[in-house]
C-alpha cells in the first residue's frame, strides 16, 4: 500500500460520521427525562422523532445533489456548521412541539453525512479497497451512538439536559473547522504523491462499465432500484435501535438513566464489527473468486439472516439477554447496510454518486419513518416484541430484493433494459 493520505481522509469523514451520529442520538438517551419535562406520552415523542426523520428523508436527496453541485469540502461544511447549530438549539426548547421544531431543522442538515462519505470513497478509492473505506465511516456512525450514552447522561447528571446538547453541538461545530482545513479531492490535495494517486486512479478494471452519469440515468437504472428497495426495508432496524432502545429498556424491564447508560451503547459497539465485516467480508470473497457485485450482495444476506437474533428480543428473560439480542442486531445491520452503501460507490459514476446515495437515503428514511410512526400507534398497546420480528421478515426480504434486481450487468443498464 503506496501512500496513507487516502486513510487520513477516511478517517476525517469518519470523525465527522462519529459526531453527526452523536448530535443525533442526545435526544434518545435524553428522551426518558425529556418525556417527565415536557409531559410527553410515547406517541407524542414518534412525532419529534418522525419530524427528524421527515426532513432527514426529504433532505438526503437534495444534499446529495448540492454535495455534488458544490463539491465534498464545501457541500459537507455548510452542512456540519448547520447541524452543529441545530443541536444547540435544542436546549431552548420549552415543549414536544419546539423540540420537535428543532428536530426538524437537525434533520434536514444531518442528511448529508452518508452521501458525503460514499461521496469521498468514490473520489478516493480504488473499487478493492472501497469496502473497507465505507466501513470505516460507517463504523461513525455506531460509535457516535456508543459514546452518547455515557457523555449526554453525565452532562445530564452534573448540569442539565439542555447542556447535553449545547456540548455535543460544539463538537460539532468544531470538527466543521476541521474539515474545512483538512479536506481536498485528489486533484487539488498538495499533500498527495503521485504514487498515491496511481494507485487511487488504479484497480478500476474490476468496476461495471457504462456507470449511469446522470440523475435521470441513476433513476432509470436497475442498480438504483436494487439498492433503494432493499435500503427502504432494511431501514426501520436501525432506525429503531437508535431512538427506542432507551425507552424499550425503561418501559419493558424498568432501567434508570444510569442502567441505560451502562447498557444502551453496548449494540452499537457489536454495530461497529458488523461495519468491519462488511469491510472485510468481501474483499475475502473476492479473492475466492466472487465477482465485485456478487461480494457486495453475499455479505448484504448473510447481515439480514443474523437479524433472526433480534426477533428472538421477545424471549428474553433478563435486559442482559435482551441487549445481547440487540448487539446481534447491530452488528448485523451495519453489515448489511455497509454492503448496500459501498454498492453505489461501486454501481455509479462518481459525479452521481452523491446524488445516487442521497435518493437512495431518501428510499431508507421513508421506510424508517414509517415504521416509527407505527411504533408510536402500537408500542404502549401491543408492547415491542412484535416490532423487532417484523424488522427481520423486513430484513430477510430486503435480501431478496437484492439478489432478484442487481445483476452483473443489469446495475449498469436502465430497467429492462
């Protein structure tokens, strides 16, 4: 491996991953307090949840297009100093409705996280190295929900819920300066040698030919429609482990802020080696001869037949057990998505590829969002365990999808084509 300036940069975006991550997830370990604050019952908090989720979903396309429109360094920028603002502003709400308010205004400049790093895998990868690279980020993003139960429960215990998001706001909106200084595409970077930067341009023979370079060849594209599908099941998994692990843990076995705060972060640490074995996992199929996509899609099923454990939850006879059925949750779904991610990186042109992964975003957050708000109609009447089955059938189905629309050849050619 010639040069590490390209692992530098990954591990940029994937420091930014971490805090994004972080922002977003003050609210679920602060949601128990929040809920005796403003008197919230639990279909009152789906809809400050679902108001994120609203803005995040319809944003994540638009963010795609402006990080392709405007580049990865100063697309991400705009958007990293906007969500570090929004978060802050969170300590002023007085109600469900202000807070869910400013939900709305972090999702909708949160949605540019994940396009923006398969955005800079693209520009700086080779395709062989692209799964491990977009596992790198993606392990951000369980290691900002692993961080925030600790870090918002003691900024809630020794201050105040409020400075729980004035400070992992200001994290924020320092690693935006941060950014901004350390970030160029390899055409632009001083640092880069030029032996880095063949071995970037090399290793594309393995690549679909003919990758869709338009919005509306994306949109026609079969490859578009086998990620999104299965991105839209696969969704509402990860979705709900990140805003109702708290309240599920308070509400079915009676835990304090302090029991969630020992417990709460232990899936999303099993979430980041779901993230490296989607990194890992095909680089040693490829080498026993699985083609590029077939890699991809391998380790896609083998992440969504692990999340049978999950929907075992209902069996539990402890939290510890019902945790450990959640870390088998985690680690499965990072694996899964981390192959479904890396496809675009690998299915389309890198001037698409923002724009590709920020649809495809939008297709996941319309799945997640609508299984929230059926939380929030079912949970206090029919409790949790039907939820997390149906989040497996969801899974394993999503793998079907997969398998029945991506092809060797049909990712690169418009439908039925």
């Amino acid at each position: 491996m010639r040069g590490k300036l390209r692992w530098w940069i990954i591990g940029l975006v994937t420091l930014g991953t971490v805090l994004n991550y972080l922002a977003r997830s003050t609210l679920s370990v602060a949601a128990p307090t929040l809920k005796a604050e403003f008197h919230m019952d639990t279909e009152q908090y789906s809809w400050v949840v679902l108001a994120f989720q609203a803005t995040y979903t319809i944003m994540q396309t638009v963010a795609g297009t402006v990080l392709d429109a405007l580049g990865t360094r100063l697309g991400f920028f705009i958007f990293a100093v906007g969500w570090a603002l929004a978060n802050m502003a969170h300590g002023l709400a007085t109600g469900w409705q202000s807070l869910a308010a400013f939900r709305a205004l972090l999702g909708a400049t949160e949605a540019a996280a994940i396009p923006a790093g398969a955005k800079a895998v693209s520009e700086w990868f080779p395709a062989k190295e692209r799964p491990l690279a977009t596992s790198a980020f993606q392990m951000g993003t369980s290691v900002g929900n692993m961080i925030a139960p600790a870090l918002v429960a003691y900024c809630i215990l020794r201050w105040n819920w409020q400075a729980a998001f004035y400070v992992t706001g200001g994290l924020s909106l320092a690693w935006a300066g941060l950014w901004w200084w350390g970030y160029r595409n390899p055409a632009e970077h001083p640092r880069l040698s030029d032996a880095e930067r063949g071995v970037i341009a090399a290793g594309r023979e393995a690549e679909p030919v003919g990758k869709p370079a338009t919005r509306s060849a994306v949109l026609k594209s079969r490859g578009f429609w086998a990620i999104a599908l299965p991105r839209f099941l696969s969704e509402p998994a990860w979705q709900t482990f990140n805003f109702f692990i708290p309240l599920y843990l308070v509400a079915v076995w009676n835990q304090d802020l302090k029991s969630i705060a020992l417990w709460a972060w232990l899936p999303f640490l099993a979430a980041d080696f779901g993230s490296l074995a989607a990194g890992l996992l095909p680089i040693w199929l490829m080498r026993r001869g699985a083609s590029l996509l077939d890699s991809r899609k391998l380790t896609m099923t083998v992440g969504a037949l692990f999340m049978i454990g999950p929907a075992c939850i209902g069996l539990a006879g402890s939290p510890g057990v019902a945790i450990a059925l959640f870390c088998v949750g985690g680690f499965a779904h990072q694996m899964l998505n981390g192959a479904l991610i890396t496809l675009c990186s690998d299915v389309f042109d890198s001037r698409t590829v923002g724009t590709a992964s920020g649809m495809a975003g939008t297709s996941a957050w319309i799945g997640g969002m609508l299984f929230t708000l059926l939380i929030g109609q079912s949970a206090d009447q029919f409790g949790y365990n039907p939820l997390f089955v149906a989040l497996a059938a969801l899974d394993l189905l999503a793998a079907v999808v997969l398998w029945s629309l991506l092809r060797n050849r049909a990712a690169e050619s418009p439908r039925g084509a």
